[in-house]
C-alpha cells in the first residue's frame, strides 16, 4: 500500500490516503472527498509523490485544465 497526498483546490488543504499499489492513480487525478476545512465535497487533486511543498494557485490551475 501507499499513502497518497491530495490537496483541495479551494483551500489548498492537504489529505492523505492510502491506496493499493495497484490501484495507483497519475499525479493530477482527481478525487472527490469531503473537506474538513471548507465543508463540501471537493475535488482534490492527487499531487506527485515527491512533491512535498505546498501548491500554488497557478500549479492547481495548471493541473485542472489537463
């Protein structure tokens, strides 16, 4: 199993999951999940496994137009 990092694009919180191995979704892929910090279910985007930093605006702009 891994642990996976997804952060909220409305407020930019981080979430962690785990997921099977082989279940492994890309970097950008989106999951909606409930957000403790702004109360709706949101579309948080997978973040790549050796990104550590926060992400910009403009990083998760770029990764919702894929």
């Amino acid at each position: 199993m891994k642990q996976k990092t997804l952060a909220c694009p409305e407020c930019g919180n981080k979430q962690r999951i785990w997921r099977k191995s082989r279940r492994n979704k890309a970097a950008g892929h989106i999951k909606h999940m409930w957000c403790y910090k702004c109360k709706a279910v949101t579309g948080h985007i997978e973040q790549p496994e050796h990104e550590v930093g926060e992400l910009c605006k403009s990083d998760m702009e770029r990764i919702l137009r894929r």
